[in-house]
C-alpha cells in the first residue's frame, strides 16, 4: 500500500481526517454537516483500474463541470503513517513515494499535500475555494484521497474519494464529506449546504461512472 499524509496549519478546519471517522453522521464536527454515499460502478478489474486512475486523474472534478487549476506539490516532507485494513489491522506504510504522475495533458496527478484552486458552479451554487490533498492512498482493492478546504470557500471542511474492489468483485464508489457554513450567505441559509454537497457528489459520481447504479 501506499498512504502519504500532509498536516499543517493552513487547513481552516481542526477536524483533518475526520471524513475516515467510522462514526462520522453520528458525530460530525462541530457546527458541520456530514455526508455519506456509496454506488456500485460496475464489476472486475478492469473496472476498478479505469475508476482508480479517473480519480486520481482529477476526472470525478474535472468532468464534473469543475475547473482544476494551480495545482501545487506540497512545499516539505509528506508524512507517509501507518494504515489500517478494514479488519482494524495496521498495514506498514511503502518506504518511499513514487515520482509524481501526469495526465496527456501534463496536469499533474492526485498526490498528498499538493494545493489546488477548484472552481465552479452546481445547480447555481459556488463551489470556489483553495483545496489541499490531505491523504492519498492506494493498494491492490482501495484507493481513493480527501481534500480539505484552506480558504476563500463558501464551507469549510473535508471531502473523501474512495474507491473500492470487493472480494464479489463489485466496485464502489464512496464520498463521505463533513461541510460547515463559512461564508455570511451559507450562514444565513444553513439548508444550502446540504443541497450543495449533494449536488456535488451527484455530479462526482457521473464523471466516474457515466452509467451509475440507483446509490444503496
């Protein structure tokens, strides 16, 4: 497996990481809204190499109507821990990190502690804000990375990308997110918040599998 975590002050939020809480929708962080959902994309191999690269390509985003731009590797030394299976067992982290990949377009891929500039609009709400990669982690069945929000976004908060080959063979597709209200407007109209997340995740699931399944 490979796992590579980035911490540091300049995330808006205390929670980071907390979109892998367990307990996530019974305990979210305080003042935030939590989310969490998970479709069946397909079936085999093949589909769960196609979804795993179209993640980490940025296509759940990108092909999402969301503009990418001013992506940044981290600026220090990646902290890469311990992981866990999902049977609680510690997994010892790689003991180097592979060089960064690139799309045909030579934008790079995912990678921990990497900033962005995410932009755009869903169902008429901003989706606008600094972004960092707060973890990436790959391995033969799971891979998937979370994002949290460094600043000028109308939420505060995390967002997790997970996808996942199972031992039926089915591949799933998992975002779980917590939002907090950031900006006056949200504040003022809380209800926003969840639609907006919503429709976010809606639009992440049809970039990564076109012809999805009804969510479980």
């Amino acid at each position: 497996m490979r796992r590579g975590t980035f911490r540091d002050e300049t995330v808006d939020y205390a929670a980071v990481g907390a979109t892998q809480a367990a307990d996530l929708m019974q305990y979210p962080p305080e003042k935030s809204t939590p989310f969490t959902e998970s479709w069946r994309i397909g079936s085999g191999e093949a589909r769960f190499r196609a979804a795993s690269d179209a993640l980490l390509e940025w296509r759940a985003q990108r092909d999402g109507g969301l503009a990418v731009t001013d992506i940044r590797p981290a600026s220090g030394p990646v902290y890469s821990g311990v992981s866990f299976d999902h049977e609680g067992h510690p997994i010892a982290p790689s003991k180097s990190e592979p060089e960064q990949r690139f799309d045909a377009d030579g934008t790079p891929w995912v990678s921990p502690g990497a900033t962005l500039h995410l932009r755009g609009r869903v169902k008429g709400l901003k989706a606008d804000g600094e972004l960092r990669v707060i973890f990436v982690a790959e391995d033969s069945h799971h891979v998937g990375f979370a994002l949290g929000t460094v600043g000028r976004s109308v939420v505060s908060g995390e967002e997790s990308f997970m996808v996942d080959w199972y031992e039926n063979d089915e591949v799933w597709f998992t975002v779980r997110a917590f939002d907090r209200p950031a900006s006056f407007f949200y504040k003022l109209l809380p209800f926003l918040v969840k639609r907006r997340r919503r429709a976010l995740s809606q639009r992440y699931l049809r970039a990564i599998s076109p012809l999805y399944s009804t969510p479980a």
